[in-house]
C-alpha cells in the first residue's frame, strides 16, 4: 500500500492520494496509528528536506522572522496536544444515498483520526514575532503544494481568527504519536488547529501571515464553505456560503460494517463521538428499533479536550433484521440533527446526522 498505509486502507484517489481506514482499523484505538490515520490531499506531496525547509512570519507583526527548522525545534518550548483531525467531507457518502455529489471524493465515516502532535505553539512564534492584537485580525497559512483544483492553480492555503491562533492548543508540529512527522502527513511541519475542520490544519507550512482579513486562497475563500442546497458550485461568487471552522457534534457506528450478517446472540456496538472547538460529548445514545427507544453507550475517558471519545455498547440481538441508530449529545445540551436530508448541500460538507447501519441477524 502506498505511503506506509493499512492494505485495508479504502483509497478514493490514487494522485493526490486520498485515502480512509476501515471502520473495524479505526476502532482499534483512541491514538489513530500513523498506517492508519486517515490522508487527506490537493496535491502532490512536496519533497521538503529538513535543511531545506524554512518558515516566514510576516504581515501585521513588529519583527517578522525566518526560522529554519532547528531553530524552530530549539528556540521555541515544545508543547504536546492530543487532537482529532476530521475531513469537512467525513461521512460524505451518506449525502449520496440522498443526492448525488458531483466531483467530490465519497468519503465514509473514517476521515476522522487522532493523533498525539508535539511541536511549538503558534502563539509563542507569534508572539516572538510581536503580533499585533487587531481586532478582527487573521492569521493565514501557506504551503507549496500546488492544486489544480484551485482555480486558477495555486499552493494551498488558509486561515483562522487570531485569537484562535493565541490559544494554547494550535501547534506548529514536527512530531506525530511520538515520530517525526511523516511527509503525506505534512512533514517536517505543519499547523494543526484542534477543533477546527482538517482543511485548516496546513500541512508543509511554509509561510504565516498576520492580517487583517481571512485569506483570500481558494480553498478559504471558495472551497470549504457550506453552500445552500440550491448553489451551483460552479457558479457560486467568492466568499459565498458559511466559511467552515469548528468542527460540528457528530458520531458514527465503527463495528458492526453496514450491511454485515452476525449470528444471534451478544453484540459489541463501537463507535466513536466528536464535538467541536472545546465541547465536549456529554452522552452517546443507541437505538435498536429506529429511535423508539434508547440505551446509553459506556464513553472511553477523553484523552483531550481536542479529542474524540469512542464508546461501546454490549446488546443481546435476536435473528432478523436489526437497524442500529446511535447519536451524541454536546455538553452545551445540543444533539445530533436526526435527518441527513435536511443537512445535505451540493458540496457535500458536514454530515453530522445521526449514524445507522442495517444488520441481517442469523440464527
């Protein structure tokens, strides 16, 4: 398998290379392995040697810098964050049992993975760089992947709000679950933004930029933005939609597969559940007879404010056909949304609808 990755890994293209695990292989554990962690891509992989590889902060700040990569990992305190990274597009194959999605990857519900990232926080580079504390400011990210799927073609970008960018949690990291930071997943560094969407989390960051609006890069400014259901894609103007930033509340079912058939008797339900920016998930819900009744699933400890929780639920299921629906609840009170057909959007983002697998229970 390419990269290093599971040979179960479910790839949806080859170049770029766009990748998920297998439901059962992410449920493995709540540290996603590095063979396992979910690749998302606009283009190629850049081949960046270390002593290559440079980093320029600039814009609204009193001393811009350019830091190599040792100056970066010695000048600046290392900080470690547990933090799931999950695609825009996760569970996107379930927008197309209700409409088809022109031009987008069928991501399933494993574009969704956890990793233990050490490097230096943003904040402290900023800092050092004497950021300015504009109202309003942003700070944007630059890499030297070009995409063709940008129009016209142009390296990937993006950005978040400032005071985003201060909080203690978003890195500058050059380590993954104890390794150096393996190339497709960004290496020698990238951001990573704990509770926002992974787009925002810039892989091969080479440029920072301090300013006063978001970034005008097409994957800010035109990609990643929740379009009403009417919009063409195509046509839609600039800034058009809901830029995309937190996550939103979502779980899905891991073990058993859609469609699996399982002798009669004891059944594990596993899955995992995720709430965005610093919510956290209050409770998982599972219903076995289409959400006329409900049982609460056993949640593993978080291992971070930034992290998903798996949960499991030990059931006696009888033969026949058995719908399994599970939902999560936020620590706001807030609940999944019941229907996928009432998220659904030509783009395909943001499916955060309550999970439902069909089982065929054999005696």
């Amino acid at each position: 398998m390419p990269w290093g990755k599971r040979d179960d890994m479910v790839v949806h293209e080859v170049s770029p290379y766009n990748a998920e695990p297998s439901q059962s292989g992410l449920a493995t554990s709540d540290i996603t392995p590095i063979d396992t962690f979910y690749s998302r891509n606009h283009g190629a992989v850049p081949d960046i040697a270390i002593e290559d590889w440079r980093l320029e902060v600039d814009g609204l700040v009193e001393s811009p810098l350019s830091l190599t990569f040792d100056e970066l990992t010695s000048q600046f305190e290392r900080s470690t964050v547990v933090a799931t990274l999950q695609c825009a597009g996760n569970r996107r194959a379930g927008f197309n049992e209700i409409r088809h999605i022109e031009g987008e990857d069928p991501w399933g519900s494993c574009a969704t993975s956890t990793a233990e990232w050490q490097g230096a926080r943003l904040a402290d580079v900023l800092l050092a760089a004497g950021v300015r504390r504009d109202n309003g400011a942003h700070v944007a990210f630059l890499a030297p992947d070009v995409s063709e799927l940008a129009s016209p073609p142009q390296p990937y970008g993006s950005s978040i709000p400032l005071p985003k960018a201060l909080s203690c949690e978003v890195l500058l990291a050059w380590r993954m679950n104890g390794e150096p930071l393996p190339e497709l997943h960004g290496g020698p560094v990238r951001v990573v933004v704990p509770g926002f969407i992974g787009a925002r989390s810039v892989k091969w960051i080479t440029t920072i930029t301090v300013q006063i609006a978001p970034s005008d890069n097409y994957f800010q400014s035109t990609a990643y933005r929740l379009l009403p259901a009417d919009a063409d894609p195509e046509t839609a103007a600039q800034g058009a939609g809901l830029s995309l930033s937190s996550i939103a509340l979502n779980s899905d079912i891991l073990v058993p597969d859609d469609g699996a058939v399982i002798p009669a008797g004891p059944l594990t339900i596993r899955g995992y559940a995720l709430a965005g920016d610093d919510l956290g998930v209050a409770r998982v819900d599972v219903s076995l007879d289409d959400g006329v009744t409900w049982r609460q699933a056993c949640l593993q400890p978080q291992r971070s404010p930034w992290a998903w929780q798996l949960w499991s639920l030990g059931v006696e299921v009888p033969r026949g056909e058995l719908r399994i629906t599970a939902r999560a609840w936020d620590s706001t009170g807030a609940l999944q949304p019941e229907s996928a057909a009432a998220l659904w959007n030509p783009k395909g983002y943001v499916n955060n609808s309550w999970a439902r697998v069909t089982l065929n229970v054999c005696g």
